[in-house]
C-alpha cells in the first residue's frame, strides 16, 4: 500500500471515528438507542480499519525490513564474490607472474647456454684454422725446401753439364792440337 492509500485509510478512520463519536453522543443525549448503536459501531470499525491498517503497515515495514535485508545479503553475497573473485584474480596474477619469470630464466639460461656454446664452436673454429695455417705453412716450408732442393740438384747438374762441356771442349782442343801436331788432317778427325 503505497503512502497516499494510507494517509488516505488514516484519514477515513479518523472521520469515521469522529462521527461515530458524535453519533453516540447526540444518540445518549437525543436519547435515541439506534443512533448510539450506529455510532459505537462506526467506532468500532473505525478502531478495527485502524488495527487493520497498523497490522497492514507493520507488515509493509516487516516486508520492507525484509526486502531490505534481502538487498543487504545480495549487496554482502555480491561483495563476498567480488573478494573471492579479486583474490582469485590476483592469485591467477601471481601464478602468471611466477610462469612468465619461470619461462624468462629458461629461456635466459638457453640464450646463456647457446652463446656459451657459440662461443665454444668458434674458439674450436679458430683452432681449427690456427691448426690449417700452421700445417699449410710446414707443408709450404717442406715444399720449399724440396724446391730448393731441387733448385740446387738443378744448378748443380747445370754447372757440372757446364763444367762437362768445358772438359769436353778442352779435351777437344787438346785433341785437334794433337791432331796437328801430329799432321793428322782434320776432315778426317771425324772419320
């Protein structure tokens, strides 16, 4: 029942009580039993619309008081459910957190892990070619000496086919001296 319903009943009550007061009064004063009668009744009803609108408007408040407290369990039950939700939510946060830097130090131990292992590779790379030079340089210093060598069985067959020549001229000289002086003829040296 709303406010002017009820100012409305209050109001009805009153006046009705009124009159049934007053109806009484000029009934006992008039002497007329019926008038009293009526207005005792209307009294009467008057006190019962009014017990029934005190009843009514207890049992509004009651249902407000209700209707209240009901709002307070959703507003407390929504609250309660927003704190577990936050703090769901934050643990969730926390776990993500706890995943993501788990995740960054793997993933930093395996780049730490692959440049050490770069590292490695290109010291052993190095070696490797340290180790190619070095044997790339014994080979050309072997080489070398062989071509050294060669060069100088070379010159010495060179100077000892030179020094053959020059025996070999001098003995012929030597030998047409001879031939001359022993008045051999010289076309016929070589027959």
């Amino acid at each position: 029942m709303t406010q002017h319903n009820k100012a409305d009943q209050a109001r009805k009550g009153l006046i009705a009580s009124v009159k049934g007061k007053a109806k009484e009064i000029a009934g006992a004063v008039t002497g007329n039993d019926s008038l009293t009668a009526e207005g005792q009744l209307e009294q009467t009803e008057a006190r019962n619309r009014k017990e029934a609108s005190t009843t009514e408007s207890v049992a509004d408040a009651q249902a407000e008081q209700a209707r209240t407290e009901a709002t307070e369990a959703r507003i407390e039950g929504a609250a309660e459910r927003a704190d577990v939700e936050a703090q769901a939510a934050t643990e969730k946060q926390r776990a993500d957190q706890q995943r993501a830097e788990q995740k960054r130090a793997v993933t930093e131990t395996a780049h730490q892990d692959l440049a050490a292992q770069r590292r490695q590779a290109e010291r052993d790379a190095q070696a490797q070619v340290q180790q190619a030079r070095a044997h790339e340089r014994a080979e050309t210093a072997a080489a070398n000496a062989e071509a050294d060598e060669a060069l100088d069985d070379q010159w010495s067959s060179v100077r000892a086919s030179a020094h053959d020549r020059a025996d070999a001229a001098r003995a012929r000289d030597r030998a047409e001296e001879l031939a001359d002086d022993a008045g051999v003829p010289r076309d016929q040296e070589g027959s």
